[in-house]
C-alpha cells in the first residue's frame, strides 16, 4: 500500500487537514454508523473534535472518483454499518496519530495516510487501480507531508519528522512505537 508516516503536532495536523480540504477533499469517518447514511465532513473544527475519538478516516475527492463509497449493513448482536474497505472511490485512507499525556510523560502517535493499490469499483464491482490522476493527487500530498520535514528510521520503518517535534523530542515527548529508542537514536537515524 503506497502510504507515508509522519509524526505531527495538533497544529500541524491542523495545517495538514487545512491543505487537504483545500484540495476539495471530504474526510469520512471510518466508524460504525446507525444508519445507512454516510457522514462527510468538509469543516476543519468540526473534524478536529470528530478525530479526538475516531482516528480513521477515508479521504474522497469526488473529482477523481469513480465510483460511490459503500456501507455494509452488519445485523448480528446489533446492528449497525460501517464503510466497506477498498469499495467505491479510490481514496485515500488516514489515521490521525494522536498526542496525550499520561503519567507526567507526553506521547504523540504517528499519523499514515496512504491508498490501496486496488479497489472494487462499486459500479461494477471490478477490480480497478487508482487512475494516474489519483496517484499524482496522492504524490502532491506526500509531497506535503515531507515539505518541512526530514526523514528517520530508528528502526525499520521510515518516519517523516518536523523541527517542532524534534524539538519536543529532545525535551522528552515520546513516538508512539518509538519508545524503546533514545532520543538521540530517533533523531540521528537520518532515513536512506
């Protein structure tokens, strides 16, 4: 799955939303819904205060989709529906990585954002990949996301990190997933 992690503040990712909508993008809640309606939403406070208690969502640009999102009716001990993954679109799909303190130590999650690289195309239920369009509209997001930022891989998996989170960093907020590493291993693993 093309996809890119990056550590953010809650004012970055406010920035990065900010961009996002401004593309003509839609974020919708990747939740259990109570009814076969599918929230979109469109304003930035609005999905701030959405984000503190659901971290997923699915990224819809109607220009470059071909084809509806879909929701799938579950009818076991209760009901409800959620978004039926790789269905409908392409879009992108994003978790928010969230920042708290806990015990007198701050921790702040990464954030992803990526595409599959095949969706069902809910018009005709075949399989298709995401038409140049989309993936260049992808690009230019990560293209985003690095702008500002410097790669790190204290470990395996490759990070995009800002000065201001560095900083924080250094001043003892802990990456989620990160722990185990020092400060120092996390901000001298420059990214090949």
């Amino acid at each position: 799955m093309p996809s890119i992690d990056f550590f953010a503040s809650s004012q970055e990712m406010i920035r990065f939303v900010e961009y996002v909508l401004g593309q003509g993008c839609q974020f919708i809640p990747d939740m259990k819904y109570g009814s076969a309606s599918i929230e979109t939403i469109t304003d930035r406070d609005y999905l701030t205060s959405v984000a503190k208690d659901n971290p997923a969502f699915y990224i819809l640009r109607e220009d470059l989709a071909q084809s509806s999102i879909k929701l799938r009716e579950v009818t076991l001990e209760k009901h409800f529906f959620y978004v039926e993954p790789r269905t409908g679109g392409p879009t992108l799909f994003l978790y928010w990585g969230r920042e708290y303190s806990e015990k007198g130590r701050s921790y702040l999650g990464a954030t992803n954002i990526g595409f599959y690289p095949s969706y069902t195309n809910s018009a005709t239920l075949e399989r298709e990949t995401p038409g140049r369009d989309f993936r260049k509209f992808f690009a230019g997001v990560a293209k985003t996301v690095k702008q500002g930022r410097r790669g790190i891989a204290p470990g395996v998996r490759e990070y995009w990190i800002s000065p201001e989170v560095e900083k924080r960093v250094r001043e003892g907020l802990l990456l989620i997933g990160l722990e185990h590493f020092t400060p120092s291993q996390i901000l001298n693993s420059d990214a090949n």
